[in-house]
C-alpha cells in the first residue's frame, strides 16, 4: 500500500504504478528506452522520483518521468505485475498549477539548454568511485546497465587520467572525449607536452597519427635510454641529435674493411674516427649508425678507391651529427621526415583496418577499385601478386584466409576484401621511406621516386575523399610540396645546421678521446 499524500506544495510519497495514468498531453513520441537505460531500471528500480498530480483518492496523473514509467513496467511481464511495482514520487498541489503549465514542464524538464548529462571523464569518475567505494565491478555493471568491459575501461581511464591532463582538459574546454581518446591522454599524462600536442591534433582532427608519433617517440626514447649506456661500455663515443660531425665523416657502410669486404663497427672500433649517431632511418628504436670522422686521415676509402695523395694537415668545417653534403638535406631533417612518415604509414595502415572491417562499404570505394585493376597501375603491376602483399592483406583484413572468408561474404564485404588487394598492393608501394622527400639527393638514391610521389599522392588522395585524414607529410605529398614540418628552415628543404657550433665532433677529439 502507497504512502497517504496530502496537498503540500511539493511531497514525496511512494506510489504504485497502478495508481498512476499516463498524461494524454504529454508531448514526447519517442521514448527511447534503450537496452542500457532498461537494464538499469531493472537492476535499481528508478531512482529519480517521478512528478504526478493528485486525481482524486489513490489516483495520479503523471506529469514527469515517463520514461521512467514505461522502463520500470518493462521490467515485469504481467499487467498485475507492472501494477504493483512502486516508484517513489513527488506529489503537485493542483491550486498552485497554473493552465499549460504542463507544457512548459516537459520543456524546461528535457530541453537540452537546461539538461546536461555527465561527460565521459564524469562518467568514468563516478564508475571508478563506486569500485574504489568497494563495490564490485560486476554489480556496477548491473546496476548501470553497462558491460564489464566498459565498466573496467572506464575504472582504468579514470586512473589513469590525473590532475595535470584533467586541467589541460579544462584549459582547452574539450569535455565531449570518449573513453577511448581519453584513455590514450592517460597514457601520456606523465607527459603535459605530449597531452597538449594530442589536444591539439584532436581538435585538427589528425589524433590517430599523433597517438602513433607519440608512442613511437616514447619507444624511440626509452631505447636510447638503454643504449646510452651500453656503448658507453663499449668506448664508443654518441653523437647525439644535435652534435655534430666534421664534414669529412662517412658512414662505416660506405667505407672499405682491411679485408676489402664493407667496414664493420667491430673492425672500426680502434680507431680515433670512431663515432656513433642514431640511425637515419632506425628498423627498430635505438638503433644506431657508425661513423668515421675523417676516413681519409686514418686510413678509409670508399669501395675500390685507391688511397690518395696527402698534403699535410688540413682545417675541418663542422656540421649536424652525421650530416650530408652541403647539397643535401640535414640528417636531422632526414630524420625526422623519416620518423613522421612511419608514424602516418602505422596510422594509416590502421585506419585501413577499420574500414575494411565494416560491413558496408563507403559508395566510391568500387569505382576506385574497378578503375584501378583496369588500369593496372604500377603498385597493382608490381605488387598484386608479391608475398609480402598477401601477408598485409591478412593484417588489413583480420582473416587469416581471407580467400575463404570471401566464399561466404555479402557483396557489401566482398568489395571491402577486394579493397584490401588493392590496398595492400599501394601500401607496398609506398613502404618507401623516401617517398616524403623531394630533395635531388633522395632521387638520385631511388629508382622511379617521382613515379612513387604520383603513386602516393593517387592512393592518399582517395583515401582523403573517403574520410581518412591526412597527416601534415601526407598532405606535402599531396599537395607536391616539400614536407615542411619539424625543419628548422622551413624555407629550404635543402637547410643544414649551424656550421658556426662550438660543440663540433671533430677528428682531434676523437683521438684526444681514444
């Protein structure tokens, strides 16, 4: 039996839905009682008192909260059982209603100007409260209506995300992140820089790409950090990013060994021109590239070049660590060209991912595909039928036979798998590192770079027109400009580092070292 109620401007009581009506002029046609609204009725029964009016004895209108009504009579099969749940409620005193002031209600009640729901990070607070309050994550689950995987997500990203991220949050007004993106500003939050270059690419809509650079930054750093070290032990001087070389240095792989086979570190390792910097183009973090700081003056010659004739001593001009001619890009602009044009490859490939792995297809994807196998392009020509191709078709796709996935697929994912031929086809193509680059260096050392450019700028161009968003080094390459991004001048892709730096690495060190 409900509590009596008597006619005070606002009482809270406890009714029975039997003894509620539903308002004939209650304005909302879709309900929208969702699979986690429901299962949270069901598991809390509702919470948030509704609003009736009295009728007359034991007889109520209902004036807010129909959503709430019809979910809590969701959770009872029979109408007799529907009728006997009870739901807490405040009463209205009718002399205090004024005529369409049922009206207004519902307007101000779920008008989104006056409503705003919890953010995520909000959300993720208050899931993490109630596991940190001792409650346990299954039972958060049901009372939420949530899945366990969303509820330890969420209890993850809450503790991971701290102060220093939550007021960079506050400072750039980005409230609307889902769990996802804020887990990853987690990840980083040790990291106030790297938070505030995510945001940014968030707000340009480059996040997936700065994620990737970011993660491997961190990777490259944490190996330098163990490599340090090691060389150390060994006697083997690192230049680091921003020392620099004389002019003369030559990497060991352009020099010839005593026995005339390529120059080994090992083989090198005694002499006072031995120097080591981080790789060009590293296939894994840390990795590192041996030098000779002067091959001329101790003994080194390119392969099948004869020793030439000395003239005494001569005057070294220095130069980045490890830098190339004075023709020639700086390595370090090499190499961080190389290191975004990997992060954007990784993010791309996955981005490729997730779009094969949909079940419809965006409307030009067929034209494009259709046109390129008529066509047969060089990535199509080259690469169709390569290994190394069927191998990142089984990555791209998630199949590890995508041929006998396609026997049972619709021909919605039939032109997605098809799709990933092709890509896998341009995406080989563009495993090139040099692609990015425009200086005549870059193509005198690769065969067909331009070819390559035009390829690329085809692939990422379509990729663009269906949604995929380009990193800066992708637009460059779209765009058929130099990548301009991270280079000190960015006027010229061709800039060298201060010759004029006093920390210069040069031959006379090297043997004052030794």
């Amino acid at each position: 039996m409900s509590d009596t109620a008597t006619t005070t401007p606002m009482q809270r009581v406890t009714l029975q839905l039997g003894q509620i009506r539903v308002n004939e002029n209650n304005v909302r046609q879709d309900l929208n009682l969702d699979e986690k609204f429901l299962k949270s009725v069901a598991a809390n029964g509702v919470k948030v008192p509704v609003v009736v009016l009295p009728l007359g004895e034991e007889s109520y209108e209902l004036k807010m909260g129909h959503r709430r009504y019809f979910a809590a009579r969701a959770t009872k099969e029979t109408e007799a059982e529907q009728d006997a749940i009870e739901v807490p409620a405040y009463v209205l005193d009718p002399s205090l209603r004024e005529a369409g002031e049922d009206f207004v209600d519902q307007l101000i009640e779920n008008d989104d100007d006056y409503r705003r729901g919890l953010t995520e990070l909000e959300q993720a607070d208050a899931l993490f409260g109630a596991v940190g309050a001792g409650m346990k994550q299954a039972r958060v689950a049901e009372l939420t209506g949530r899945s366990r995987r969303d509820v330890s997500q969420a209890v993850r990203t809450a503790k991971s995300v701290g102060e220093r991220t939550r007021s960079a949050l506050a400072e750039a007004g980005t409230y609307d992140l889902d769990l996802e993106v804020l887990g990853v500003l987690g990840e980083f939050d040790d990291d106030g820089d790297a938070v505030n270059r995510l945001l940014d690419a968030y707000a340009k809509g480059r996040f997936e790409f700065q994620v990737q650079w970011e993660r491997d930054d961190r990777a490259e750093q944490r190996a330098r950090e163990l490599v340090r070290p090691q060389l150390t032990a060994a006697g083997v001087r690192l230049a680091e990013d921003g020392d620099t070389l004389p002019t003369t240095a030559e990497p060991l792989s352009e020099l010839d060994g005593p026995d005339g086979e390529p120059m080994s570190a090992e083989a090198h390792a005694e002499c006072p021109g031995h120097v080591a910097t981080w790789a060009e183009n590293p296939r894994e973090p840390g990795e590192v590239e041996y030098f000779c700081t002067d091959p001329e003056r101790f003994g080194h010659y390119p392969p099948q070049e004869d020793a030439p004739e000395t003239d005494g001593d001569h005057e070294e001009q220095p130069q980045a660590a490890g830098a190339a001619k004075p023709s020639e890009p700086s390595r370090e602009y090499v190499k961080a060209g190389n290191k975004t044009y990997r992060a954007a490859e990784k993010a791309r490939q996955g981005w490729l991912k997730e779009l094969i792995g949909r079940k419809t297809a965006p409307k030009p994807l067929a034209a494009f595909v259709t046109e390129q196998l008529l066509s047969c392009p060089k990535p199509v020509a080259q690469w169709v039928g390569d290994a190394g191709r069927r191998d990142l078709v089984k990555e791209l796709t998630g199949y590890d036979n995508p041929a006998e996935r396609a026997k049972s697929a619709t021909p919605a994912k039939l032109t997605l798998l098809t799709f990933a031929v092709l890509a896998a086809t341009f995406e080989k193509r563009l495993g090139e590192v040099r692609i990015w680059r425009t200086d005549s260096t870059a193509r005198s050392a690769v065969y067909e770079l331009r070819e390559m450019r035009a390829d690329a700028r085809t692939w990422l161009t379509f990729l663009a027109e269906i949604g995929y968003p380009l990193s800066g080094v992708e637009q460059a390459i779209v765009d058929d400009e130099p990548y301009q991004e991270g280079e000190p001048d960015a006027a010229d892709t061709d800039g060298q580092a201060d010759e004029d730096t006093p920390d210069a690495v040069s031959a006379e060190d090297s043997e004052d070292a030794s």
